[in-house]
C-alpha cells in the first residue's frame, strides 16, 4: 500500500520542528522532575548535577536552549497567525524572523554555556 | 446511551450530538489553553534556563544554590508554575501526537494510560519536592 505524502511548503516544516522540539523538551522536563527531587538528598543532588558541567551535557544544553527557543518563537509565531490575520500575508518572513532569532539566541547563549569548558 | 437506543429503536442522533458538542467545547478549551500557557511558559522557561546556565555558570547551580533560591517562596511559586504548566502543556502535546501517530485503538490507549500516570505521578513528585524541601 502506497500512502500519499502531504508536501507542504515552509509552514509544514515548522510544524514538524514544532513537534519534534516540543517533544523533545517535554522528555527533558520529565526527567528533570526526577532529578531536581533528589534535592532532599544534597549530597546526591550534588553528585548527579555535577554531570551537568561536563562537556558532553554542556553539547545538550545548547540542543535544549535552541529547542526551548524554537519552539517559544516559533509558537508566538502560530499566536500571532490565529489573532492577527493581517501576519498570514507576512507569515513567511515572520518564520524566517523566528529561525533567526533562534540561531541568534542559540549562537550565543551556547558560548556562553561551554565558555567555561576552556577557562578553568 | 446506545444500547438504550438499540433496544428501543429511538433515534440516536441527539446523545452523539451532545457528545460531539462536549468534545469540540474540550478541544476550543485546549486551543486557548495552549496558546495561553504558551505565551506564559516562553516567560518562564526561557527566564529558567537564563537563571541555570546564561547568568550563572551551571557548575555553580549546586544544593546551595537551590537552598538561597528556595529561601525565597517567590521562587518556589515561579518553580512550581513552571512545573505545572510545562506539564500540562506537554501533556497535551503529547496527547496531539498519540492521536495522530498511534492509529490502534487499543495501543493508543495503553500508550496514553501509561503517559497520563507518569506525567501525573511525575506533577505529584515535584510538587512534594518544592513544598517540603528544608535547607
């Protein structure tokens, strides 16, 4: 069985980040319940956050601020496409502002975040 | 509902009319509530990771840093409302995605069954955590 393909244009693909960054970030939130909890154990906390300052978790933290960013962005975007219906005229050059933005953001908050991996 | 209708032969049109009518008022709900917990939650979460890893180093985020930060209750109620509504609001994508990828029934019940419990067990333990932490 062959099943036909949607091929949508720009909009489709932000639907798609969309969902992948939102589930994405959802799964780090679930995990980070866990490992926040651990709080009432500071000895254990300490041990387990202490991974967050390794190079390899300071990667993923750049991954999650540019998935978090993303999808801020880019779902202010779909609010101001569902109120305002002057912006669908404009709706490419607003998801490419979102993009750059998110490129921005990411570019710099992650030397920000491994910075530290190279001073010490 | 329609076993009654079975059995007596009556119409069954109006129970599955009001029962559309109760779903589509539950997803209009959804669409505001995700729009709106949205728009807070770029607040919150992005002020979040600008607290744990742009504004200080994560290195330094250690017990200590939460028991300073948790002295104040303004931030356990910013932490816990970031809690709640990342949850919910995650949720309920997930609850997007269930019903557009999981096409068995009975699979996608399961799937959702487990997801609900974990998501909801997950709120109770953070919750716990913020409320009862002690430094």
């Amino acid at each position: 069985v062959k099943a036909s393909v949607y091929r949508g244009k720009s909009g489709q693909w932000a639907f798609i980040a969309h969902r992948i960054s939102g589930f994405l970030v959802m799964m780090f939130l679930l995990m980070h319940v866990v490992d926040v909890s651990t709080i009432h154990n500071p000895r254990l906390y300490n041990e387990i956050h202490e991974l967050y300052s390794r190079f390899l978790l300071r990667l993923f933290e750049v991954g999650l601020l540019a998935a978090l960013v993303f999808h801020s962005l880019n779902g202010w975007r779909i609010v101001m496409v569902d109120f305002f219906p002057g912006v669908i005229k404009r709706e490419k050059e607003v998801l490419t502002a979102v993009l750059f933005l998110t490129a921005l953001a990411t570019i710099i908050g992650g030397y920000i975040i491994i910075k530290p991996e190279f001073i010490h | 509902l329609s076993l009654d209708s079975a059995v007596t032969d009556a119409p069954a049109i109006a129970p599955i009319e009001s029962s559309r009518r109760r779903g589509a008022s539950f997803e209009l709900w959804s669409w505001y509530f995700m729009r709106i917990s949205g728009l807070i939650l770029l607040f919150l979460a992005l002020g979040h990771f600008a607290i744990t890893h742009i504004l200080n180093d994560v290195a330094k985020t250690n017990s200590g840093f939460v028991a300073r930060r948790w002295e104040n209750p303004l931030w356990r109620i910013y932490d816990w409302l970031l809690l709640s509504l990342g949850l919910l609001h995650g949720l309920n994508g997930l609850r997007f995605i269930m019903d557009d990828y999981i096409h068995s029934s009975a699979k996608r019940a399961t799937t959702k069954a487990i997801v609900y419990s974990v998501t909801t067990g997950l709120f109770l333990y953070g919750t716990l955590t913020v409320i009862t932490y002690k430094a």
